[in-house]
C-alpha cells in the first residue's frame, strides 16, 4: 500500500549522495511529498513534486506503478529502477536531462548587463498577484506559479520574473519549486518571442534577486538549448542523466 511519509527524516538516507532540489524540498516539507510502501522502516522511496518522481532503495514495482493523474517524469536512481520503470510502464519514452552543477558562483556584474538588453516595447516585472493570477491563464507559464498551490503560498515561498508585451507574458524566469536554501528554476518563452535574449534578461532578474535575498537559484536542463542558456549566465553542466516520461 502507498502511503505519504511524515516522518521524512526516515528517508533521507535512502537519499544520501542524490543532490537534486526537489528532492530536498520533499525532505524538508517545503514541497511535495514522500511517497513509500513501509512508513516505519522504509526501504524504497519516492520523492514527487510537480510533475517530477525520483524514485531510490530497493526497487519497488507498487511505487513504481503508482501514478498521479497527467505527465509524470520518472528519474531512477539506478539501473535496476530503470528496468523496473521500463517493465511496469513500457510505453514510457526514455528521455536525456543534464545535471548542471549547484556550487556556481555568479558574475552579478555580467548579469546586471543583461537587465539593460530587454528590446525596446519589452517591459520585466516581478511576478505579484496580478501577474501570478495571469500566469495561471496559459499552460506555457502556469509552471512558473503552479506548483504552490495558491496565491498566498507563493507569495510567500515563491520567486518570478516576467516579460510583458503589449500587457501579454511572452517569457519568464521563476520558481518552480522551492527548497530551503533556495529555488530551482523554471524558464521558458513563446515560441514566436525566442531568440531576442528575453529568457536571459528574465533569468539574470530572477538570479540576481535570489542572491540578494540570500537563496541558491538552482537550474536542472530538459535540452541543450536549455544548457547553453544556463552557461551563457555562469553555470557549469555536471552529467548527463537518463528519465523517463509517461502521461
């Protein structure tokens, strides 16, 4: 049977040497929540948050085979998770991520150039509650407040930059999850928008911000595009890593 782990301490070391945000958010009870079969001795666990699984210990097919409503990434931490992922859901598309490193330490003067590179009839604002309930209007940046599950709790946990034109949010830089320490990023722009620096004047906002509040802004690549966007503002690719995603 699945249960919701309260006592989460109980899985950290089911974790240990697994350095990825969401994965803290869900230890510390920020954000999502831990998922196991056994809550007094857990010996496998998952950790889920958004659309995000990460699944650790001994293999377990019930966690695996568990599944929210809608898309779902499923990351294993070995390969003995992914045959089990493969089995269990064999119309999972395998999927390449890339792990960017989280110790960066960021040039604030480069990135306070790239505030003054927004094209004019661009305008950057923070994200408040205004432009929280208007991110919520389109799929394209609804990741940018989703995931807190209110107005309220992102106001108070959550951190965003948009970019409006002619009133309408074209691109964005902000929180998608948040950890203790810090947030991990979620970025993207409409497609016709692409290409004008619009992401990395949004980004350059977001991170600059999260350092003046004393916050790690960690970045996890779906592509390479994705990559070379984090380089381009001062982070370093660590590894490739492999998913799987399933509707």
């Amino acid at each position: 049977m699945i249960s919701l782990l309260t006592d989460t301490y109980k899985a950290e070391p089911l974790f240990s040497g697994w350095d990825d945000t969401m994965i803290r958010s869900c230890l510390q009870q920020v954000m999502g929540e831990i998922l196991v079969t056994d809550t007094a001795e857990p010996k496998s666990a998952c950790a889920h948050l958004g659309c995000f699984a990460f699944y650790t210990g001994e293999p377990d097919a019930e966690l695996v085979r568990y599944k929210p409503d809608g898309f779902l990434i499923m990351t294993p931490q070995n390969k003995d998770w992914a045959e089990l992922i493969e089995q269990c859901h064999p119309t999972a598309e395998k999927a390449t991520r890339y792990a960017i490193k989280k110790d960066t330490v960021f040039d604030r003067q480069k990135l306070q150039k790239m505030l003054n590179l927004l094209p004019p009839g661009y305008e950057l604002k923070q994200i408040d509650e205004d432009l929280y309930d208007q991110c919520l209007q389109s799929t394209l940046t609804a990741d940018f407040v989703a995931n807190f599950g209110s107005k309220e709790r992102f106001m108070e946990l959550g951190l965003g930059f948009v970019i409006l034109k002619n009133g309408e949010i074209v691109s964005g830089a902000s929180s998608f999850s948040r950890f203790r320490e810090g947030i991990e990023i979620e970025v993207d722009t409409v497609g016709s928008e692409r290409r004008k620096g619009l992401a990395s004047t949004a980004c350059a906002a977001l991170i600059l911000k999260c350092l003046e509040k004393g916050l790690y802004p960690s970045w996890d690549a779906q592509n390479l595009t994705s990559v070379r966007l984090a380089e381009k503002l001062g982070y370093q690719l660590e590894r490739e890593y492999q998913v799987y995603e399933t509707q």
